[in-house]
C-alpha cells in the first residue's frame, strides 16, 4: 500500500472514529453543567460572554449552528457536534504530529506500522474520561485542544524544515486560541518558545550513518511573521466582539465597547478574584481529585506514557518532553490553587491531550522489544473506552439530581 493511501486513511480512520466515540454517549437537548447555558445562548445572538469573551467559540459556534440548520439540526445540537467536531479534527492532526514524530525518530519502522500506531495515539485521548466529558459539552474546551494542537503542528512542521507551513499553522492556532480560552495559550506560550528553538527532533540522514539532530536556526524574521498573523486573528476576533458590544444586544456578560472596557474584559473582569487569593487547605483537599482524574484519562496508557518520556531522556531529546510535561505541571498546579467549583478539571484538556504526543515513543519502543506488540495496542483503547463510557455517558442527564 502506498504510503499517502496509508496516512489519508489512517486520518480518515481518526476523525470518523474520534467523532463517533465524542457522540455516542452525548446529550443534544438538555443543557447540564458549567457555562453551557450561557454559550448556547451567547452563540445564539452572537452576544458577549465572560471574561475574556471567547470570541473564536461565540462566532464559530454562531456559523456552525447556522450551517446545519439548513440541514435541520437544532442550535443546541449542533454545538454538541461542533465540539465533537473539534476534537476529531485535533486527533486527526494529532495523528500527523505522531507520523512525523515516528518517522523521524524509527527509522526502520515499517509506514503501516508508524501508522497503526499513530491512529491508537490519536484515538487514545477522547477515551480517557477528562476529555471524553468535555468532548460532547456546549463548551470551549475542545475547541481549545484544537487550537493548541495546530500550534504543536505547526512547530512540528517547522522542525522538519517545513517553515511557512509551521509558520502559518502556529500563528494561527496562536490567533485563534488567544481568541478562545486565553489562559491556557498564554501559559503554552513559553513552552512553545522552548520547541520554537528547534533541534528537538531527530532527522534520518538517508545514508544509513547515525541519526543527527536538527537544529534550526532562531530567526527574527520567521517570529515576527508569526506574532504579525497571529495579532491579525487576535484583532479581527476581539474587534467583533468589541463591535458586538456597541449593539443593544438583550443579553450580554460585560460591555466591551472602549479600550479600557475590553481590556477589562481581557484581563479576566470579576472573575479574576478566584485567582489572586488561596483558599487555606485548598490545595491539600483538591489534589487527591486531580491525580485521580489524571489517571483515568490516561489509564492503559499511562505505561507507554511513561516509556516515552524515558526514551527521549535516554536519548538526549530533553526539550521535546520537558516542554509538554512543563506545560502541564503548570496548568496542573495553578488548577489546584483555583477556588471553583465547576469546570475545574477542563482547563486540564490541552495539556492532557499534548501529552500524547510523548505516547507513540513508547509505544514504538515496546514494538521495537517485541514485534507484534503493536497488534495488541488496540485493546487497550478499546478496554478503555469500555470502561470510561459509562463514566462520560450524558444521554439521561437530569438537571433535578
């Protein structure tokens, strides 16, 4: 089979599946949790949420809702599926990152084996029970996976001396995920610098001589074209909401119609107070949920996990797993000083699902011990979901409980 026909249905395979599994077990009329009220409201008028606004989600799920009316889908399922959507479009971009990542760095990997494992890495995220939640929910979370996916996309693309093709999908994913859920781009941000720098990635020299590292160059010019593209989608998404805000719309979080208002209003508004004092105690009382949620979103896959940051150790690639393993700590310890209450493990999802970009290492390695290792890789995800499908099941979601 040749090698194209094996990614294009390797891709397909990901998304079809991962949209399946995010839909299975969804609930497309009855809203349950967090800020869903409100988003399916806000994207129904197109008005103005909480700080920081979400623009990026308001507009899409506004045009998403709108598309599949025609078709006669209802506002509020179709944000379910515009979730779905997102996160099938994050693991099938998630399974690239993995074919790449692979072929760079096991070199004697047969094509359809760097794919089989590919789509297991990929469709091992929406069956951990963290992201699976958060998958089928009228929220801005998977579409925020999305965002953060194409900037580890793009800097992938970039490493392998692909340079505007990185460029354009890390500035973009930059602009959109700066538009969405900003918190956690901001947060990637540093991380993303560290993995901008380059010689991350091993590169076959084709000549059967030792594997060398790439190093790319820091170039002033590629950064200022990015942060250029990226600042584009920032004001174009900001600028509409802003716009929005001069309208007398009848329902609306703020009124970001001035600078020092949408500044205001970027900066996090009222909410802000939950992240400037510490709870005493609370962070004792919320690690135990934490590591347990951790756990379950990774489960049967926590091993290989493991393995792969312990291969790119031994293998001197320390700016590949610090950088993702980085992110996460941080996320992860500045959840546990939060006193809230509700979607308090969501900010958890893109570290999460970055996370697995450390798995195929693993896996591949465990293959590399054992040949027929990789025929086994499928049960795990399928136990996984097995399990975890009851834990994430909202179709007899009652509001009264």
């Amino acid at each position: 089979m040749h090698p194209k026909t094996i990614r294009i249905s390797g891709i397909l395979i990901t998304f079809i599946t991962t949209l399946i599994l995010a839909l299975s077990n969804a609930n497309f009329q009855v809203l349950g949790f967090a800020d869903a009220a409100e988003f399916a409201l806000l994207t129904d008028i197109a008005g103005i949420a909480h700080a920081p606004g979400f623009p990026a989600y308001i507009l899409a799920g506004k045009l998403f809702s709108v598309l599949l009316s025609i078709v006669g889908i209802q506002h509020l399922a179709a944000l379910v599926i515009l979730s779905a959507v997102c996160l099938a479009s994050a693991a099938a971009l998630l399974y690239r990152i993995t074919e790449i990542l692979l072929h760079h760095s096991f070199t004697g990997l047969h094509p359809l084996r760097n794919a089989f494992i590919a789509t297991t890495t990929a469709l091992a995220p929406v069956t951990g029970t963290t992201i699976w939640h958060w998958s089928h929910s009228v929220e801005v979370y998977s579409a925020q996976i999305l965002f953060v996916t194409m900037v580890m996309y793009g800097l992938t693309l970039r490493e392998t001396g692909k340079s505007k093709q990185g460029i354009w999908w890390t500035a973009i994913g930059l602009g959109l995920g700066l538009s969405n859920h900003h918190l956690t781009m901001i947060l990637l941000l540093p991380f993303a610098a560290l993995l901008w720098r380059g010689g991350w990635l091993i590169q076959a020299t084709g000549t059967g001589k030792k594997n060398k590292t790439v190093k790319q160059q820091w170039s002033w010019k590629e950064l200022r074209r990015t942060a250029l593209i990226a600042t584009i989608v920032i004001v174009v998404f900001y600028g509409w909401m802003s716009f929005r805000a001069s309208a007398e719309l009848p329902y609306a979080f703020g009124n970001p119609d001035t600078l020092d208002r949408l500044l205001y209003h970027l900066k996090g508004g009222a909410w802000m107070q939950n992240t400037k004092s510490v709870v005493k105690g609370i962070i004792g009382m919320r690690t135990p949920y934490f590591l347990r949620i951790t756990f379950e979103q990774f489960f049967f896959c926590g091993i290989f996990l493991a393995l792969g940051i312990i291969y790119l150790y031994t293998s001197k690639r320390h700016r590949l797993w610090m950088a993702i393993t980085g992110y996460f700590l941080v996320l992860f310890l500045y959840q546990l000083r939060i006193d809230q209450t509700a979607d308090t493990d969501a900010y958890l999802c893109t570290p999460y699902f970055l996370l697995y970009t450390l798995l195929p290492f693993g896996m591949a390695r465990v293959c590399t011990w054992y040949a027929r290792a990789f025929y086994f890789l499928p049960v795990f995800i399928i136990a996984q979901a097995f399990i975890h499908f009851p834990k994430t099941d909202l179709r007899d979601f009652d509001l009264s409980i």
